[in-house]
C-alpha cells in the first residue's frame, strides 16, 4: 500500500527518497575491452582446402 509522503516526518522523508534516487547506491557497469590477436593469415592455409 503507498504511502502519503507530506504524512510522514523530515527524517522518514528523507530515508524513502533515498531509497528512490537512482544516482545514489546505482552501480555503474564497466564494458571490458578484449585485446584481439586473431591473425586470419594464420589460419588461411585450412580455409584453402
């Protein structure tokens, strides 16, 4: 069931806005970046057959 927020005391405000603010507590999501190696002149010599 909601609850009226203008109810509720300063402190009691407060902690359930927190809980609502998504910049604070979100996690930001690293992208990983893969080195890539892949030579396809090496493997050239399996594709030929």
């Amino acid at each position: 069931m909601p609850v009226d927020i203008s109810t509720l005391s300063e402190e009691e405000r407060k902690i359930r806005m927190r809980k609502w603010d998504p910049k604070k507590g979100a996690v930001k999501q690293r992208t990983v970046e893969f080195k890539d190696d892949f030579k396809a002149d090496d493997y050239r010599k399996f594709w030929k057959k």
